[in-house]
C-alpha cells in the first residue's frame, strides 16, 4: 500500500475517540498497572512476547510413539458426516439454506428484513464460493486435480526439474516467502516434511455416503510427482513444505454464529489460499524444483503451520496467530527446493486457552470441550496419540447442516481475534510473560464486546477492501 493510500485511509477514521476506544485505554492501563505489581512483570512487560521453540509439533504435542500415525483422508468428517447421514450433508444443508431464505433468515438463528435481503447475503456466499471452485474447492481428495496439479502448468519445458547449480537455501528461503507474500498469503514459513503429518490417502468421493474411494499417497524414489491408476506419489526428495497463513474478513465471521455471510468469509479465505498456492507452486517449478499445492489436501496443515512458526494450537482446534488469532486459512505447497526451516514459536496460547475456554462456552453445537487436553479424541475424525485439545468434527458439521450455514463462532469469540490497537500488542505480551494474570482477560474481553454477534446489514455498510480484506484490520 502506498503513502498516498495510507493517508486516505487515516483520513477517513474519525478524529474523536469513542466511548468504547476510551474505555479500551482505560482498560489496558488499568490492566497494565495491575501488572506491574506482579512479581517480575515489569522485565516481562519489556521481553518479546514470541518465543522459538527447538521442538517441533510432534514434540510439543508431546505425541505417543506408534499410536499417532498418518491419518486417513476417509476419517474427515465431511466424509464420516456424509455416511451417518446416508446422504451427502451438502444436499441437505441446501434444503435449510432454501427454508431460510424464505423465512427471511441467514441462518437459523439470525433474521434478517426480508426474504430479499436474505438472497443477497447468500448471492455473496454463492459468489465467493465461485473462484474457491476455480482454484479446486478445498483441496480435500483432489490432490492432483485440476489447477492442484502435481505438474508444472505454465512453465516453458527448458526450466523444468532444471534448478540453478550449487543454490543457496538462505536466499532461496528469503524468495520463496517474498514470492508466497506477492501471490496472496498475509504470512509465509518453512517447515521440514514430517511424514506423520501426510495423509495416507486421498479420498475422491468425500461429499457423498458411498464407500469411500480411496488413493493411497507414498513416498518414493522418483524425480517428479506422479499418480497411477493405483497411486499418488510423492518423490523422497519433497523434504519442506512452505505454509501459507490467508486472513479472513472478521466482520463476516460476526455474523452468525452461523451465517451465509460466515460462508463468503470462508470461501473467499480458500480461494485466495488456492490462487495463492497456485501461482507459489509455479515460481518454484520456474526455480526447477518440484511444487505439489495442496490446499486442505495431502497433509494436515494445521502441525505444519505450528512447524512452521506460524502458531500455536488452540482449545477450538484451530492454529492461533500472533497477528490474526485462529481467523485465518492455512495453506501448503511441498517441495523439494532447498529450505531453512523456521522454527515453532511459544506466545502462551496454551496456558492461556487453560484458562479462558471462551470458545467452549459459545460453541452452539458443544464441539469444543471445557476438558483438559488429552490424547484420545472424542469421535473417529480425529487422530489419537497427541497431546491437545480435540474437536467433535461430528458435530460440528451436524450444526452447519442444521443451521444451513458454516460456523465460526469459535474463531469470532476467541480473545485472540482483534484489530489494530496497540493495547492488544501490550495484552498479548502479557499474556506470554505474565500467565498468573490470563484469568482477568476473558472478564475483560466481555466487558468490551469482543467476539459480539454483528448485525448482518453492516457487511453493507462498511468500507469495503479488495477480497474483503482490511488492510487496517480495523474491521
């Protein structure tokens, strides 16, 4: 963004301070105060707020050896969900969305004036949903498909599996993420390919009940990605991945819990995630290095983002970020170019989800548990044998069919979910530093209105950026 743009955006804010950013200031300063009576606090007040860790996410989830194995693509719940049900959730959802729509509702439990407005904020569901199908929707069992290609799609044939002799990983690193940024992604990190975290398949048929079709995904010894009738095969030399972090609109996650425009936040998060990965995966294979995007597909994005120092895990299941909170979509693309890897990152997510348990508590479908984390997950759509807190995915998605919408209360709600202001740097310093006082930050949290449910006509309203986004995040 330029000076110039910078300028007309800080010219439109207005100059007074309301009741609310008064009463923010307050809160912070009196919080600060509060602090500064701790033991230790005042060093801590001045210490960074991120830590790196020399651990990565199997080891910070302290997982069983031999019980956590790579998972099973047929496990997911939109595929489990389908066959509980005899008939695809989709379908079924779609019937809701229709009786919503005509009772003059955006989701079951949000009206809105009229039927017509209704069909509207769908229209932007449906509209955002389009370019997320353009880039291969979500990823899931449609690995190697489409614009998802193993395979270069642009570049001429004299670049291909052609690298630069005797390359430097440091500037290769430094590129890579500078191409990852100009291609869409708000965030970009290294992490080294841990295979426990790669499917052990990919299931083609995942939106319907029928028997899973299934294609195994191995490791071999091959120059170039490849599938057979039989396979997907990923050569041994694909050692990194680079993760992608795509933030969403966070005033359209507030509308709901469950809302058509909760669905344009998410498709839109997606399509730029596969318009992102896309066009990563060509600069590397323009690089003369293999590229596999995988959006939600061929690994579990969320351990590769915490390898990646991307984040921490959360109680609602979701990767927590320093800048976005969990409001944000996590992409991938695997690759044999020669990486630094980055390392996890600590900024007391954990202790302090110990404490809060939000999320849990605004949860409408009750997928989220007030428990301590454990190594066995409630239903079979999670993969045992790490230490964390597992999410009922049955539910989950049970909720989106009943409600005819998607939710993310959970991501709207958690404390970690905020704009620009300087006070919420100062808080999640201290939470890092000074966890005897994350049990005030929830009360304050609610005493402020965070994570409040929107009124829908403000995605009218506001001051609309490209895709959605808030270059301000002020939203």
């Amino acid at each position: 963004m330029s000076e110039k743009e910078k300028k007309g955006i800080q010219e439109e804010k207005p100059k007074a301070v309301s009741r609310r950013n008064f009463l923010k200031v307050a809160g912070v300063s009196a919080a600060v105060g509060i602090a500064a009576s701790v033991p230790g606090a005042k060093k801590a007040l001045s210490a960074t707020p991120t830590k790196k860790l020399k651990i990565g996410a199997e080891e910070i989830y302290k997982s069983k050896k031999g019980v956590l194995k790579r998972f099973r693509q047929r496990m997911i719940a939109f595929k489990v969900v389908c066959q509980d049900y005899g008939e695809s959730w989709i379908k079924l959802r779609d019937k809701t969305i229709a009786e919503n729509i005509k009772n003059a509702k955006i989701g079951t439990s949000v009206p809105v004036k009229s039927a017509k407005e209704a069909r509207s904020h769908m229209a932007l569901a449906a509209s955002a949903q389009t370019w997320n199908i353009l880039s291969v929707p979500y990823g899931s069992g449609k690995e190697n498909i489409g614009n998802l290609s193993w395979k270069p799609l642009y570049v001429p044939p004299q670049f291909r599996g052609n690298p630069n002799p005797n390359p430097d990983p440091a500037d290769l690193t430094k590129k890579v993420k500078q191409a990852a940024i100009f291609s869409g992604a708000n965030r970009a990190g290294i992490a080294r390919l841990n295979r426990n975290w790669v499917y052990t398949e990919s299931i083609r048929n995942y939106r319907d009940p029928s028997k899973p079709i299934t294609k195994p995904i191995v490791f071999r010894d091959i120059k170039e990605p490849e599938e057979t009738k039989e396979e997907l095969i990923i050569p041994d030399t694909i050692r990194y991945a680079v993760v992608l972090i795509l933030d969403m609109n966070r005033l359209a996650i507030q509308i709901g819990p469950s809302s058509f425009d909760v669905m344009a936040a998410a498709s839109s998060g997606y399509a730029r995630m596969g318009l992102a990965e896309i066009a990563l995966a060509e600069f590397i294979r323009a690089m003369g290095y293999n590229a596999i995007p995988c959006k939600n597909g061929a690994a579990l994005s969320i351990p590769l983002a915490i390898d990646a120092g991307l984040g921490q895990l959360g109680r609602n299941g979701l990767l927590i970020t320093p800048d976005y909170g969990p409001a944000v979509r996590v992409g991938k693309v695997l690759t044999d170019m020669p990486l630094l890897p980055d390392k996890p990152i600590d900024f007391g997510v954990t202790e302090f989800c110990e404490k809060c348990g939000k999320c849990a508590e605004k949860c409408p479908a009750k997928a989220i548990s007030f428990a301590e984390r454990s190594y066995e997950p409630p239903v079979e759509t999670g993969s045992p044998g790490a230490l964390k807190w597992y999410i009922d995915g049955k539910k989950c998605l049970r909720y989106w069919v009943e409600s005819g919408g998607e939710c993310a209360s959970c991501m709207a709600v958690c404390p970690y979910t905020k704009g620009s202001f300087w006070g919420h740097d100062v808080m999640r310093g201290l939470i890092k530093n000074v966890p005897a006082l994350n049990p005030i930050w929830k009360p304050m949290d609610d005493m402020f209105g965070y994570g409040r449910i929107r009124n829908p006509e403000d995605i009218w309203n506001i001051k609309m950026f490209p895709f959605g986004i808030d270059p301000t995040k002020e939203i």
